[in-house]
C-alpha cells in the first residue's frame, strides 16, 4: 500500500511539469519506500544508448533531450532494473535493494521477521556491537560498540535519553517484547552529540508505528497500532515465561509549516520481574518530547523534552527504591553546504537521590563530498553535584571531541579513522557516598579506532576494525574485528562478524554472530548463532525463526530464542 501511494505522488508531481517530448524526469525508490540517491539512470531508444542522469538526494532525475523508450537504472546494491518510459516522458521506479549488504542495523523488515522478541538482542547483531546480560535485574542488559566497557552505550528511546543517572541500571526492562519499529545506531565517534556515556554508542529505538501483532508461548506479546502519517499512536503489552511482564503506550504528532518541521510525543513504560526467592524487581519510564526544525537556510533547531524514571527491588537484604527524573533543553545551529560548521548548546537537569545540573557546550564542523568527508568537534561540559537540600555542591567538568575523516577512493572502498576523547559521569550511588564538598572524580577516556570497508558495489561486503583504548587510570583495551554481508543469491544473504576484545582486565575472548536468511517471497528462515556475553562469560546459543503469508495484509512466524540461557518458543500474529 505504501508503494502505491508513493507511486501515485510521484506520477501526480511529474505530471505537473510542463509536457516536453525531449525531457524523461522520474524518481528511484527501493522496495520500503525509500529515495535512492546516486542511482545512474541510462536512456535508449532500442539498443542504442542515449544520455545518462544520476538521481539527487531525493531520489529524483531529469534527462534532457532524450527521445528514448527505455530507462535502465543501476545502484548500489540494487538489482538493475530496465522500464519504460511513459507516453508523457515519466518513470516511477521501484528498484529492489539488498538490505543484507547495504545496512549494517537490522532494518524494520528485519524486525518483523527476526526471532528476538527484546530489542537489545536485534540491535547486537549489528557488526561488533556486543551484548552482556547480567543476572542482577538491575543490571540486566547493556549494549556496547566495539568493546567491553563496563557501563554501556547510551540508549535514545524515541528521541529521549533513558538513562539512570542513579545507578546506571538496564535501560531496556520497560520495552515490552516486539515493540521497537525501527533501529539504528550512532559508532562512538559520535559521543559529542550526547556526551555522558555516549563513548559506547547511541542505541536508538523508536517503538511508534509498526504493524500489529499477536504472539503466544514464552514471550508472549500484544500491540496496537493506531493512525498514519502525522498521528501515530501504539500501545503493547508482554509477559515472558510469566515472571517478565512490561506494557508500553506511545503517541507522537507531527507537524510542519513553510519554515518548520516538528514533532510532539509521549511515552509510558512499565515492567515487573517476578525472581526467585520471594524476590521482586518493578521499573518504570516516563517522557514528553518537544522538537522543531527550520527546514530553509541555516538548519537551526530546538528539543526540549523531560522523563522520569523508577525502579524498586524487593530481596530479604537489600531492598531499594529509587525515583530519577530529567529536563534537558537542547539548541543547535548548522550551516547546509557540504562545509557545516556548527554549534550545540545542552542545558539538562537531573534529580534523584542528589541533584545534577549539566551546561554542555559543543562547537565543531564537518565536510561531506563524495570522495572525503569528516567531523571535528569539541565540547565542554560544566558539572555540578549538589546536595538535595542544596547545602553542598561539588563542581566538576568535562570534555569530549572527535576528529574522525572517511576517504572514498572509489565506490567499493572507504577507509574511516578517528581520535576521540569521551566521558563517563559518576552516578549518584558513587557521587552521592563521596564526601560532600568533595572534588567529583569523572572518568575521561581516548581512543584511536579505524575501519576499512571493501565492496563489489552488489552483493558483497567486507569491514575491517580496530580499536585502542585508554580510560583515566591509564588502563589500557582493545579490540579488532571482521564483518562479512553476502547476498549468496537473491533469495539467500549471510551476515557474520566477529570481534576479538582484548582488555586487559578480563581474559581476552571473541564474540559476534553468524546470521543466514532465505527470503522467497513472503516466505523466510532465518537462523542465527550468536555468542554473547552474560554473567562476564562468553554465551554461544543458537536462535532461529520460519516467516509466512496468511492473505494479503497479514502473516504468521515461529520463532526460538536462548537470551537469558532458557530455551523459549513463540507463534505469532502480524497483520
């Protein structure tokens, strides 16, 4: 439905142009939807080639004084595709992409089709993205890029930062099963943009939208859908194996004028943990967002948005109960050309056991051609622990910056490098025991990192990576990896990485994931063996699921999984 209404736009716009027999003008899209930019369109009338156009940012071309009757469209990783042109000089393509080679997150497609009810195991089959899980509830899951950091990445829940400044518990226990629509993630060389704990990635989820779906067996999970377009709305709820019960409800409204952009939403999540020995694990997070964006001359922009979050834990020795909250007002200012220098100013509040008041301020520039690109940022954050009663503070600062270059030699090779320096804020458990008054002791760390990618352009690509690093005790880490996406052919991709961490305060050990899909139709498997981290041990299993049409608007999947070492078993709904 969306292809067709997609099409239709585009035919009713290019039908507004003034007729010109000489002139062929259309717009690529792959197979979700998306504009193709960079596709190379070739005009013939019969065998004989005439002129060539490349499609803008938005997909669309225009060749001039080009009598032809055939367009033949190439990109990368696109199956070639060869159309006619219509009587009144116009193409609307769909060309297909190989989604397995030219995506390194696991698309909405991917999603939908993959065994993983918890977001966090879809996100780590993202190449040398690690995941450790910890038995400890509070602990729970964290994601991290590239190497074992001990904290985790940050995670960007539908344009809001989730996380405890209390104690740095799991951010992910209130995200019901199946919930997440889309994915994407932010390497560490982009910690600048959001500072405290960035320096191990941005995890970014966005649970609005999506389809419907009814799942029964371990992980069971309900969610709704409502609206389209400028009003989405989605409420879901799931138990796992009975003793992991989480519920979601979003809303997120869209807006735009002449000169701006924006979006206003809200969120709710809770989650419940039934563990053995009469014990108890209960979250919740909460958040508004507001956001605005001039769409003409300089891209200057505004988010203000605030959350709240709570966990309480029930043991026979040590029981907590813990209330968080934050305000973050955030303003920057870009130029739009292929220099940009730029600005960021970041006011964030948070509250909780102690007070924590930040003042960030980010300046920097980035080029992007073709051939070359890079970003050069540096940012300062001003830090204040107070007291709740407000008696005591205890200032601090921070810094962070970036410099990191991507050469393009040619389509098939990039070679990316970066210095970078980030930092990680004590949360109140450790600032809170200090002794008030006292210096705040913040963990600044570097790093030198370096990836080389190779590709045929097609169906096959090759990423090489490594990393040095050096946190404020002067303890040293690395790790290096491989990733490998191979379309076999067009009905079989193989994704596979590996990275081997070195840090120097564990035993050194090697993780990743192999993953296979056959895809013929609306017909799938997909298998995956993984090896994890959890409870500080590498943790290979096995995980797999079969996908298939039920009718024209829905469809049907059976799904195992191991994540926490407990085999479990789901048959699903999506519609």
């Amino acid at each position: 439905m969306n292809r067709l209404v997609v099409s239709v736009l585009a035919l009713a716009w290019l039908a507004a142009a003034p007729a010109d027999p000489g002139l062929i003008a259309g717009t690529v899209r792959d197979q979700h939807g998306v504009p193709i930019a960079g596709a190379r369109v070739q005009a013939y009338a019969g065998a004989q080639r005439l002129a060539r156009a490349t499609t803008a940012s938005d997909g669309t071309f225009a060749i001039l004084d080009a009598h032809a009757d055939e367009v033949e469209i190439e990109c990368k990783f696109c199956v070639r595709a060869r159309l006619r042109v219509g009587a009144d000089g116009t193409v609307v393509a769909i060309v297909h992409r190989y989604d397995a080679v030219r995506s390194e997150v696991p698309t909405g497609d991917d999603l939908a089709r993959l065994p993983y009810a918890d977001v966090e195991s879809a996100l780590s089959l993202t190449p040398f993205v690690l995941r450790s899980q910890s038995a400890v509830s509070i602990e729970g899951p964290h994601l991290d890029d590239r190497r074992v950091s001990g904290h985790g990445g940050l995670l960007l829940l539908n344009g809001v930062a989730n996380y405890d400044i209390e104690s740095n518990a799991s951010p992910y226990s209130t995200i019901p099963n199946y919930d997440a629509s889309s994915i994407a993630l932010r390497r560490s060389q982009d910690a600048y943009l959001y500072g405290d704990t960035a320096d191990a990635g941005t995890f970014v989820v966005d649970t609005t939208g999506g389809s419907q779906l009814i799942a029964v067996g371990a992980g069971g999970a309900l969610k709704a859908a409502l609206g389209s377009g400028t009003l989405e709305s989605t409420a879901a709820t799931s138990s796992t194996l009975g003793d992991d019960m989480r519920s979601r409800a979003d809303a997120r409204a869209d807006f735009r004028t002449s000169t701006l952009a924006g979006s206003a939403s809200v969120g709710l999540g809770r989650g419940l943990q039934d563990l053995p020995g009469d014990w108890g694990y209960g979250s919740s997070f909460s958040s508004a967002r507001l956001a605005a964006e001039r769409t003409s001359g300089a891209d200057i922009a505004a988010v203000l948005s605030a959350d709240r979050g709570t966990y309480w834990y029930d043991s026979p020795k040590y029981p907590a109960d813990v209330v968080w909250s934050d305000v973050d007002a955030r303003a920057s200012i870009r130029a739009r050309s292929a220099f940009s220098p730029f600005a960021l100013v970041d006011l964030r509040r948070s509250a909780g056991e102690t007070r924590l008041g930040q003042t960030r301020l980010v300046t920097g520039a980035t080029y992007d051609e073709p051939q070359f690109s890079f970003t050069a940022a540096l940012g300062t954050d001003a830090v204040s622990y107070d007291s709740y009663d407000a008696t005591t503070s205890s200032p601090a600062s921070a810094h962070d910056g970036v410099f990191s270059a991507t050469w393009r030699p040619s389509d098939t090779v990039s070679l990316e490098a970066s210095t970078r320096s980030g930092y990680t804020l004590p949360v109140f458990a450790v600032a809170y025991d200090a002794i008030p008054g006292a210096p705040i002791t913040i963990d600044q760390n570097n790093a030198l990192e370096s990836t080389l990618s190779v590709s045929d352009a097609h169906r096959l690509s090759v990423s090489l990576t490594a990393l040095r690093f050096q946190d404020t005790a002067g303890t040293k880490s690395g790790s290096a990896g491989v990733s490998i996406a191979w379309q076999v052919s067009p009905k079989i991709s193989l994704r596979t990485w590996t990275l081997r961490d070195a840090d120097t305060q564990f035993t050194p050990a090697s993780f990743g994931s192999t993953w296979a899909t056959y895809q013929n139709g609306d017909f799938s498997i997909d298998v995956i063996l993984r090896r994890d981290l959890r409870d500080g041990m590498p943790d290979p299993h096995f995980d797999g699921s079969i996908n298939g049409a039920l009718g024209r608007q829905a469809s049907w999947f059976l799904a195992t999984e191991r994540p926490n070492g407990v085999r479990t078993l789901r048959l699903g709904l999506r519609f």
